[in-house]
C-alpha cells in the first residue's frame, strides 16, 4: 500500500463502518421492539496496538459510535501499550467483544497506517 492509495482506503473504512452500524442499529432497534431481552452487557479490557493517541482516539471514537458498545476509558501501561475499557450489550463474553474491538482496530489501521497493520 501507499500514500496514493490512501484517501481509497479511507473511504472504503467509511462505507464498511456506516454498514456496521447500520447492521448494529437494526440489532438494537429489533432487541428494544421484540419482547424479552437478547442483550448481555459486559465490560472488558482491550490492550489496543494504536501506536498514538490519535489512533486511540479514532478507536474510541469508533466503538463509541456503533451502537451496542462505548469506550468507558483509556490507560496506558508503564509498558506502553495503551488499553481501552469497553461496555457491549451483544458479544457474549470478552473474547467475543475483544474480537470485535480487534475488527474495528484492523479496519482502522488499514485506512491509517502505510503498511496498513499493527
């Protein structure tokens, strides 16, 4: 990948992420209208691989933004790396909202990074 590539990577970041809360949107929308409850919220713990503070931002952002999830807050280890604390109502168990946070973080590096990994 390269820097001309670049604004194409950022664009195709914003059509997969307009889908994804579209998607999350209709699972929210379809839990709060139908009886009974389908949700399991939990909190976990995500180290990220963002290497900034602006890519921790625009990962908090972008869990923020998809509904069925937000960034409860940021720490950054002695170590460096920099872990995010995260409410979802839909993944079941850690691992599963680990997963999807880690989707959302590799989508994101993609449409930043040059190399376009962590």
């Amino acid at each position: 990948m390269s820097w001309f590539t670049w604004p194409l990577r950022w664009a195709w970041f914003a059509v997969w992420f307009l889908a994804l809360v579209v998607r999350s949107n209709f699972t929210v929308i379809w839990d709060t209208l139908t009886p009974g409850q389908a949700s399991r919220p939990l909190i976990g713990q995500y180290a990220s691989r963002c290497r900034s503070d602006a890519e921790l931002t625009l990962l908090a952002i972008a869990i923020t933004l998809t509904p069925g999830t937000l960034t409860l807050g940021t720490r950054t280890e002695e170590s460096g790396t920099r872990t995010l604390y995260v409410h979802g109502m839909y993944d079941g168990s850690p691992e599963g909202l680990a997963a999807s946070v880690r989707r959302i973080e590799d989508k994101l590096f993609s449409a930043t990074r040059r190399k376009g990994t962590a």
